[in-house]
C-alpha cells in the first residue's frame, strides 16, 4: 500500500491516522510542497492517478484512490478491523455526518486563516486584508468548537468508540490551533477529547509530523497552541 501525502495537507494527514490506527503497513510518498509555490511541481503520479491533482492517493495493488472520505470508506471494508465506523446504519450515518461537518462545514472559514503560516508580503496592506478576513472568520470557527463541545457531553469519543468522526474532526481543531484561531478554553468536553485523542500514539505520531514540517517549511505563527 502506498500513500501520496504532503508534509502539511490537512485530509493526507487524516488518512495517516486512520492507516496508523488500523495498523495497516503502508509506504508514505512525500510529495513537493513550499509555502510560496504550493504544490510545485505536482508529482507526476499524482497527476496520473488523481484528476483533480491534489493529495491524499492512496495506491492498494490495482486499486488508486484519490479523497479522503472516500479512502477512508475503502478501508473500513477492505481492512474492517479495527473499525472506524460504527456497525448500526443510524449511527454509521450520524459517524458521516460528522466527518462531512469537519472537512466542509469546518473547513470553510479555516481556509481564511491558512496564510498566517507563509512568509509576510513586502506589501503589508495585501497582509493586512488577509488578516481581516482571518479575523471575520473566527467566530465561525469559535462557533464550531462550541457544537462539538455539546456534541461531546457525556461522551469520550463523538460515536461512542474512536471513529471517522473523531479523526476528522481534530485535523481542523488541531489545525485551528496551528493556526492561531479560536481557544479551546472555556470548553471542557471538546478539551478532554482533544486531549484523549493527542494520547493516542497514531494521533502523537502525526502530530509530530506536522511539527517537524512546520519548523522546515512554515513562518511561525502568532498565538498558535496558546491553551
């Protein structure tokens, strides 16, 4: 098994926990990544294997897959043990919902915050409008923080076991943080899972990760991991 993956993709990221928890063997293919080209050069096998020329491609023997949710799905049935997603179609369907909340719903105001990791402008205006954004962005984001809060009552994880969910929806928690958007103080549910998640080895792993691709490739960003 084989997995195109960039040092700082948020959803090539998901689906090395989701391989790390599963304990599935896989080869990890870094491809070119930089804060001030991106993706460039695309890997030429990306480009072959992915229409849409983004990681995460996963390759099984044959079989080439390209976005996250979809991967995902695809080992839950080919590799079923240990699950990811709950076994009752009520609660598979509540599991979905959730990952969908994280990499859509979530994601949609994170993306006004992803600059802060890329050198500063020599025009400090063209800056600055960014940040504006960022800042109208972060209610939204704060907002989000709340409903998992509450989603979390009473809960360790958002299905009941470790699944899909819980894996998608740290990626933007945990990049939110990296990013220097809204705290995790003042919820206590959202903060204990993120804790309990952090524990986990696949999760430390890939965390790790990130750190180490952070202090390589990315500008160091003001307020980020405050709580």
């Amino acid at each position: 098994m084989k997995l195109y993956s960039g040092p700082v993709s948020l959803f090539s990221r998901k689906v090395e926990i989701a391989l790390y928890e599963k304990g599935l063997a896989f080869e990890r293919v870094e491809v070119a990544f930089s804060q001030t080209k991106g993706y460039a050069p695309k890997h030429p096998d990306v480009l072959a294997l992915n229409p849409k020329g983004q990681v995460p491609v996963l390759v099984d023997g044959d079989l080439s897959l390209y976005d996250s949710t979809v991967i995902l799905e695809y080992l839950e049935d080919a590799y079923p043990h240990p699950a990811l997603y709950p076994t009752a179609p009520r609660e598979r369907a509540r599991c979905r919902l959730f990952e969908l909340f994280a990499d859509e719903v979530m994601l949609a105001p994170l993306r006004f915050l992803m600059h802060r990791t890329e050198p500063q402008p020599d025009d400090p205006e063209r800056w600055n409008a960014k940040e504006l954004k960022a800042r109208e962005a972060e209610p939204a984001l704060a907002g989000h923080f709340a409903a998992l809060d509450r989603a979390l009552e009473g809960k360790d994880y958002l299905c009941g076991a470790l699944s899909a969910a819980d894996i998608a929806a740290f990626m933007p928690v945990f990049w939110t943080r990296r990013l220097g958007g809204p705290s995790l103080r003042g919820h206590e549910n959202l903060t204990g899972w993120y804790a309990r998640l952090s524990d986990r080895p696949a999760f430390a792993k890939v965390v790790a990760q990130i750190h180490a691709a952070d202090a390589k490739l990315s500008a160091p960003v003001e307020g980020a991991f405050r709580d």
